[in-house]
C-alpha cells in the first residue's frame, strides 16, 4: 500500500506544513512583521503544498510523485527563506523543509510498481 511505502515521507510533509503554520503565525508576532512578507508567503504556500504531497501520497495517487516533486522545490525555497531569519521559529522551520524536501525528492524519484 502507498502509505505504508511513503510513510516516512508523509510524516516529513506532515511535520513541515505544521512547522510552516508555526513559522508563519510566529513571524506576524514579530515587532516588524512585513520584514517578514516572503518568510510568512513562503510558510502558507509550503504548508499547503505539504498538505496535499501527504495526502495524495497517503491515496495513492497517480500524480503523487509530480506533487512530490513540487514539494521538494517548494521546501527548498521556504526553507532557504526561513534560514536567512535568526528567529528561532524561522530556523525550525528551516530543518523541517530541508527534511522535507529530501524525503520529497527521494520518493519523486522512486520507481513505483505497477
């Protein structure tokens, strides 16, 4: 079954988007947080993106390693973006996309069975 497959990847997912919503409710608490624009813009879109790699994975999906692929990019970006920020969310964020974004290209990469 594809979840069983994936798990690893879905957990990933999971923990990103979660730690995204985080990041980018944390970065509005900032004292100045259109410093934070990109960081938070970045945060919603990767969350989303995760959201759905994880349950398209979780489905099976026949698009599931497209998404994947997206993800992976995706969470490279946010995570490049939350990396720039010292705040400790920021920088949670950060490992929780580069996670992500390794799991994501390992499995868009995966031959599946037929």
């Amino acid at each position: 079954m594809a979840h069983d497959t994936f798990a690893d990847c879905i957990a990933a997912c999971q923990a990103c988007a979660a730690a995204c919503h985080h990041c980018a409710a944390a970065c509005l608490q900032e004292d100045n947080p259109k410093k934070m624009a990109r960081c938070i813009a970045l945060d919603l879109d990767c969350a989303a993106l995760c959201e759905l790699a994880a349950a398209a994975m979780a489905r099976g999906s026949e698009n599931a390693a497209a998404i994947c692929a997206l993800c992976a990019t995706l969470c490279g970006r946010c995570g490049d973006e939350c990396a720039r920020h010292a705040h400790d969310h920021c920088q949670a964020c950060a490992e929780a996309c580069r996670r992500c974004a390794e799991e994501c290209q390992r499995m868009s990469t995966t031959p599946r069975a037929a």
